[in-house]
C-alpha cells in the first residue's frame, strides 16, 4: 500500500455552522464559508495532561522512575486566515442580533466548524468565535484573521457530517483591496485637514472568554459554555505626513473619530483617543511618518 501525502492535490476544506444546541452539530446543516478565500486553516488539538509521582510497590526494582502522566481534558482552537469579499462574518464577531446584521449587541452565537481533508471528517463543536482582526496595508488585498474556540470534536471519520444537509460554496468574487476603501474621514473631514496620509489600517474585535466547566457534561473537556469578558475593540494607522502638526494634536489627548466605507459597508470609530508613545520616523531615505494606536475605549459602529 501506497500512502497518500496529504499536499495541495488533495481536498482540503473547512467551513462553519450555528449550533441550535450548545456542543451539538447540527442534522443535516447548510455550512457556511468565511466570506471570501481562506487559507490557511489553522486547527490546534491540545491534549491537557497531569503529571504526578507516586509510591511503587515496595519489591520495585526501580523506585526514581514512579512519575504517572495521564489526559485530564482536552481543547481546540481554530485560526482562519481569509481575504474578504464581504464582511459575513461580523455579525457573529459584533454579538449581533442575528447573523445578517452589524449593530453591535450581546447575543452569543455558538458555532461548530467542519473539516475535510481527503474524504476523511471531523467537526468541533460548542465554539464561539473570540478574536478578529481586518488589515488593510498599502497595494496588497485586506486579510481577515478569525479565531474560534471550542468544546470538543467528534474525531476524525469517513462519513461525511453534511448527511442531507450542503457544503458551503465554493467562493467567488472580489476581494477587497487597497483602492476598495473609500471616503476615509478623520473627524469629519478629509485626512487633509492634519495633513497626513493613512497608508495602512488595522482594527479588531477581541473578547476575553473563559470555559465554563461542568462535570455533568458530556464531552471530555467538561466545557459546558463560555463566559465572555469585555468587548476590546482596537484600532491602528499608518500614516505618512506633510508636517509636523500632527504630533501637537495628539498630545491635546481629544477623542476622535475616523470613517471609511469598504464593500459596501460604512464604518465608523468614535472616541478613538491615540494613546501611548508614537514615533516619528525621520529616516534620511525614506518618508516621514509614524503609527498611531487607539485605547481600549474606542466605538465602532457599522452600517
């Protein structure tokens, strides 16, 4: 027998679903895509282990070798690297209403993946999505990091989980790019104004979730939900500037805002107070500029 190398010639994919039921993948689900072209797909397994020593018999022959090591819970983590042709996959980061919408709220979607690669299946169930970040850097597509966590997983298997249900679709379209973000505005006017230029933009969404643990529970990480901590929403620029006037205001330490529009959707950051150090970078050979991060108090509002 010949083994199959698993490189770029085999199939390869993964995709999500809502769970009804928490750490219960659905009968026959519809999956979803990520919203553009992803890769990679990054699937993390930790086995959590305790190690501990213990007295042998008394007629062992070797006493210093007495450690035990054995699995006590288990955990998963999934990482997906997307460039967007949409923003589907706010919604579920904002705590939205339902999934198609973009107001920010406090609903908690719980979310199980699938995954197949070369006929083989495994899905992981109870999952929340904790953490995404959109970069937008200068002639290059926008990249989407999301990071999910989750309760357990089936193991892998050669029957499809889809049964009844469909795959998500293969993706399709334009991604979004450098010269897709449209009308940036700082404090309502045009960059302009404090004579400066954004030359990369990067903002996120993170909530600080911990395990709820429950010995009644079924699965072996005894996860039985997750507890969200405080939505962090951070943002940051890169700009190149025409003078030095910049930095002055920066030290006034005002709240700002800043508005761009991207594949349709309008953001706006409000109460975005740069905070910290900022340098400025006077390099004889190359432009000057600096890059501002915003503090843990910004807004963001889509629409």
């Amino acid at each position: 027998m010949v083994a199959t190398i698993l490189d770029g010639h085999v199939e390869k994919a993964v995709e999500f679903v809502e769970e009804t039921a928490f750490d219960t993948f659905p009968t026959d689900p519809t999956m979803l895509g990520w919203g553009g072209y992803a890769n990679p797909a990054k699937i993390k397994k930790t086995a959590i282990f305790e190690d501990f020593h213990y007295l042998k018999a008394a007629d062992a022959t070797n006493q210093l070798q007495a450690t035990q090591s054995n699995i006590v819970s288990e955990a998963f983590e999934i990482t997906i690297e997307n460039r967007p042709t949409d923003f589907s996959m706010l919604p579920y980061m904002l705590c939205a209403a339902t999934a198609s919408t973009y107001a920010i709220g406090d609903n908690i979607f719980d979310v199980a993946i699938g995954s197949v690669v070369n006929g083989e299946y495994e899905t992981f169930n109870g999952g929340c999505f904790n953490k995404y970040e959109l970069v937008i850097e200068e002639d290059k597509a926008a990249v989407e990091t999301i990071t999910g966590m989750f309760a357990s997983s089936s193991g892998v298997g050669s029957s499809d989980y889809m049964g009844a249900g469909a795959h998500a679709a293969d993706p399709s379209g334009s991604v979004l790019g450098w010269s897709g973000i449209t009308s940036m505005l700082y404090d309502a006017s045009a960059l302009s104004v404090v004579n400066a230029h954004v030359d990369s933009l990067k903002f996120g969404i993170e909530y600080d979730v911990k395990p709820v643990r429950d010995l009644s529970a079924t699965n072996t990480s005894k996860i039985a939900g997750w507890a969200f901590g405080p939505r962090n929403i951070s943002l940051e620029l890169g700009m190149s500037i025409d003078d030095m006037t910049l930095g002055t205001e920066l030290l006034a330490g005002a709240a700002h805002t800043l508005a761009f529009t991207a594949l349709t959707k309008a953001f706006t950051f409000s109460n975005v107070k740069w905070k910290g150090d900022w340098e400025e970078n006077l390099a004889k050979d190359d432009i000057v500029g600096m890059s501002l991060k915003a503090d843990k108090s910004v807004s963001l509002a889509i629409a």
